[in-house]
C-alpha cells in the first residue's frame, strides 16, 4: 500500500475536559498516514488518480474551527472517520498532540489506527 504522509500540521481548537481548557482554542499537532486505495497514481501522474492531501489539511482545519472535543481520543476517531469516508482512504493512522499542556511534559496525545491496510 502506498502511503501519504502529513507530519506536524497545526491547527487551532478547543479541546479538554477542564473548564480552563475550553475557555480559548489551542494550537495541537496532528500527524496524518493515509493509505492511497491503489497505485494508480503512480502510473498515472494525475493528483485526480490520488488523495490531495491540500484538500485534506484544508477540511481538517475547517472541520476543527466547527467541532469540539473533550478527549484526543474522541478527537483521532474523528479525523480518522472523516479522512476514510470523505476522502476514501481505506487505512489511516492518525496521532493528535497537545503542546505544553503538562509542567514538564513537552507533548501529550494519542496515536490510533484505523481501518485495513494490506501486507
């Protein structure tokens, strides 16, 4: 399987179960694996063959501006869910951090997996 990746995209929104924490947005960071449902792309050269993955930071943002969560799980499920059925990635590995939320931790997040992805 042949996969796109997005590393370290940032987007700003509100997320936690402290009160202190849904009063503003905050920055988080988002690694994205997307499996391409064939190899077409690849002998094809044309971005309609593939995932445009401009597209997909684009609906992200847009989709964190909109929707809120308590949890980083919650939060995976979702990106998760809509990079499969919007975008038709059969398989996508997806881990959402928190930046500095924590004294003395840098990072805090989750990584999920979801769907099948082919040996």
């Amino acid at each position: 399987m042949d996969i796109i990746f997005l590393r370290e995209v940032r987007a700003d929104t509100v997320i936690g179960v402290y009160d202190w924490e849904r009063k503003a947005a905050q920055t988080i960071e988002i690694d994205l694996e997307i499996g391409i449902p064939s190899d077409t792309p690849c002998h094809s050269d044309d971005i309609g063959d593939t995932i445009h993955y401009g597209v997909v930071v684009e609906r992200l943002r847009q989709s964190l501006e909109e929707q809120h969560f308590l949890l980083l799980e919650a939060l995976a499920e979702h990106i998760a869910q809509m990079v499969r059925e919007e975008f038709g990635a059969p398989w996508v590995r997806v881990a959402v951090t928190k930046l500095g939320i924590l004294p003395g931790v840098k990072r805090v997040g989750v990584q999920i997996e979801r769907g099948h992805r082919p040996n």
